[in-house]
C-alpha cells in the first residue's frame, strides 16, 4: 500500500520504519530533513508538503506533537485535506484534545474524507518493537481498513468508538499514569527516608496490594528496575514535559466536562514545577527527584 506519514519524531520514524519493513511504499514529509534522508535510504519517498505526500496516497497516517500542528497540517493551503482524494482514509496518531479531533474529522468529511483518531501508548521502545497500543476513535468501517495496517506497528489494536474517542482514552490512561508515578515515588522516598532497603520494599509492593506499572516495570527509583530509565539517569523514555502535555490536556477537557479531577490538577502542577526547574528533558520518573533528600 502507498502510505502519506507525516511526523517523524521520536514516535513517527520508528513507526515509519516498520511500515517501509512491512513492504508498504511510504510518502514522507517533516522538517527534519536528516530523518527523511535516513528513511529515504530504506526506500521511502520524500515529499515537499502534506499536500504532496497525500494526493499520492491510499492512506495517510499522521504523528504530529500538539493540536496546532495537527490543524497546521490538515487545513493548512499545503496541507492533508488540500491534496488527499476523496474516499482514502486518514489516521491521526498524535495525542491532542478530544475536540480537536472532532472538529479536524468533521473538515475532512466534508471533503469525503473518512478521519479518525488513533493516539498510542508504549513509548519509543513500543514504536520501535512494534508494539505500541492504539486507541482507535472511527466509524465501524474506517476501522476495519486501518486494523490491518495499525497491527503492523502495535500489538493492541482497540476501537474506543467513534472519533475522538481514542484520544479521550489516551488521555484518562495518562492522568492515571502521572497521578500513580508521583504516588509510587512518595512511596519509594518515604520509605528510603526511614531506612528500609528500597529493593525490599519495592519487592513488598510489587507482590502486595501497591502493585502498579509505575511501580514493577518503571520504578522511579534507581537501581531497582535495570531497564527503567531511573537507572540510566532518567534519560530515554516519556519526557516530563510531554507527560505535562497530556495532563494539560486532560484537566482542560475535565474543565470543559465540569468533571473535578483534582488529584490530576496537583500532578499537572508538580510536573509543571519539574519543567521549570529544567528537568522537562528527563523521564517523567525523574518527578522522584522532588522527594529525594540532597546526598
């Protein structure tokens, strides 16, 4: 299949090389030209504009950082919808606004265009394994053609409903994810604070009621997980900034629901209080470091 893929980030590239390994022929368009030139060497197609990239497509996949790029990309003069045919479908895999979506979505209908949404979540190791979850916001139909293409870079395919609901999903699992990081590294902090060996107690709460992600498989605390990034740093993984992204983008869609999501509120602000100390660049883990006495 000829695919239009626009966004070559941290996430889109290593999407991007597993559709070109899938034997599909790809369209490519970012700013960063030295990504193109490392797909373009395994077979992929530089395109000047979304524009381009899609009237030359039977499918257009999207993975863009915010909603102004999204909107940026689809209705700008050289954007998705002014080149894409009527009939072909879109996807846009970046995590934004439920509204956003919908109202991107409802552009492209005009036109004949079916969009949906469909964010991820795995992180740049899902993406390059192939491995990632997407939560599918789009008709019945629209889903069943994406299925089979989405199944080459994930490994959970999940049709959340209609448009806009993949990112409503994508934002509730975030929320939750903050909130229980800062949770697990209270924890953590307390309990190195009055003396227990911390790979003991992380041993007790990963075999007792306290067990979560944030706590077997992505420890804030060094040396307790080896392939966490709290040892090596902080580095790799899920930037503080971009988990402060999505919590944004969680508490304003509460506000707009009238839905108090207060715990959400006081995570937004302490990983807003990492950012500015600079620490926006590290793993969200890294918010341990907050709780952490100076050695």
């Amino acid at each position: 299949m000829r695919i239009a893929f626009i966004g070559l980030g941290n996430m889109g590239a290593p999407m991007a090389r597993n559709l070109i390994k899938a034997g599909h022929q790809l369209n490519l368009f970012d700013l960063n030209k030295a990504v193109l030139a490392e797909l373009a060497e395994l077979g992929g197609q530089i395109s000047t504009s979304p524009k381009e990239a899609a009237a030359a497509s039977e499918l257009v996949i999207t993975m863009l950082p915010a909603a102004a790029h999204v909107r940026g990309v689809y209705l700008g003069e050289d954007g998705v919808l002014a080149g894409v045919k009527a009939g072909t479908p879109v996807v846009d895999c970046s995590t934004i606004d439920p509204q956003t979506a919908r109202e991107v979505s409802a552009a492209a209908a005009k036109q004949g265009v079916d969009m949906g949404d469909a964010p991820v979540s795995g992180g740049t190791g899902g993406a390059a394994a192939g491995t990632l979850t997407f939560m599918v916001g789009a008709s019945e139909k629209l889903f069943a053609s994406l299925q089979p293409v989405l199944a080459q870079m994930g490994r959970n395919i999940v049709h959340c409903g209609e448009v806009g609901t993949g990112q409503i999903a994508k934002i509730c699992n975030n929320l939750l994810l903050g909130i229980s990081m800062i949770g697990v590294s209270e924890a953590m902090a307390l309990g190195n604070a009055l003396g227990i060996d911390t790979k003991v107690l992380a041993g007790i709460i990963n075999s007792s009621t306290g067990r979560c992600w944030s706590s077997d498989t992505y420890n804030p605390w060094p040396g307790i997980i080896e392939t966490a990034p709290a040892s090596r740093g902080y580095t790799g993984g899920f930037g503080a900034d971009l988990m402060l992204k999505d919590l944004g983008l969680a508490t304003e869609a509460a506000k707009q629901a009238h839905q108090p999501v207060i715990l959400g509120a006081v995570a937004q602000q302490l990983y807003q209080a990492m950012s500015l100390r600079g620490d926006g660049g590290k793993d969200f883990s890294a918010v341990v470091e907050g709780y952490r006495k100076p050695e």
